[in-house]
C-alpha cells in the first residue's frame, strides 16, 4: 500500500473516531450522573451519585436524583425524594466548585432522615444529616466537596475505539 493512501486512511479513521466520541459526549440539556464526595470535619466521607442536568453556566447541575450515598464506603438509605432546601429555587442544585449548594436528599417526604448541603452567598453554610445518616451537624466548606461527571457509556466506547484506531495505525506504521 503506497504512503500516500496509508496516511489518507490513517487521517479518515482519526477523523471518524473523534467524530464518534464528540457525538458520545452528552450535551449540558442531557441529563447526566454526576460523582461526588464531601469530608466531614471528623474525617468522615460521603460519596454518592447525583443525577440531574447542567446548567448554561457551566458549575451549576439541577439535580433530579441521588444515589448510592455511602458514608465511609458503606451503604446508606436511599434517598428518593430530593428538594431544595431553602426554597430559593424550585429545584435542588448542587455546583462543581461547590459553592452553591440547596439540597435535601430524603427516605421520604416527611424527611425525618436525610441529608442535605447549604451554601448560598446569603445563608450560613451547612452540612447536616440525621442519625441513619450518620448524624452530622457541621459547618460546611466548598474544599472539602468534589463533583465531577461520570463518563456515560458511549463516551468511552467512542475513547476507545480512537486509541485502538490510532494504536493499530502506529503498530502498522512501523513495519
């Protein structure tokens, strides 16, 4: 096969490949699952799974549903019932930088067991979750939250399939 048509192939299955993993990426109206971890002062740590949208601005994600919450990597009740608990907004949000917080993860909708996080430029702010959820009433801080996406199924499948392209055309590149 003569250079010319190898690099031309190499470039069509490059370029197929990226366009397979920018169409896997979802957009901010997709809902999308979110991974997240707050430490306790006490050293404590909750991690979960939110689910919801992000925002236009990029940091915010109105949040739909929380799951898998565990506290120090053992499972805690499921929460299907989520509300802002503020009332600042229609629906609980949640933000990357964690500097927006109004939300109240519940057993039901009494929330006699929950969960929640406040941190709006108004309000003091609040990490409290009652005793099935460790019993926790602290002063919450932004640099102990993480919030980061987690990568949807099509997005790897389409990862993988540029670095296995790219991987092959190396390997037959260099014989």
């Amino acid at each position: 096969m003569s250079n010319t048509l190898v690099q031309l192939t190499q470039k069509t299955a490059v370029g197929l490949g990226a366009a397979i993993a920018l169409l896997a990426v979802p957009s901010s109206a997709v809902a999308a699952s979110f991974s997240w971890s707050y430490e306790t002062g006490l050293g404590d740590i909750y991690t979960g799974i939110f689910e919801g949208t992000v925002q236009p601005d990029g940091n915010t994600v109105e949040v739909s549903k929380v799951e898998n919450t565990k506290l120090n990597g053992n499972l805690l009740p499921a929460t299907p019932f989520v509300f802002p608990l503020l009332l600042a907004s229609s629906v609980p949000v949640v933000s990357f930088d964690g500097e927006l917080m109004d939300i109240i993860a519940c057993t039901d909708v009494s929330c006699n067991e929950s969960f929640s996080f406040i941190q709006t430029p108004t309000d003091a702010p609040e990490f409290f979750a009652t005793l099935d959820f460790g019993d926790v009433l602290e002063t919450y801080s932004s640099a102990f939250f993480q919030l980061q996406p987690v990568p949807e199924p099509t997005s790897v499948l389409g990862i993988l399939a540029v670095s296995t392209l790219a991987g092959l055309f190396v390997k037959k590149k260099e014989r």
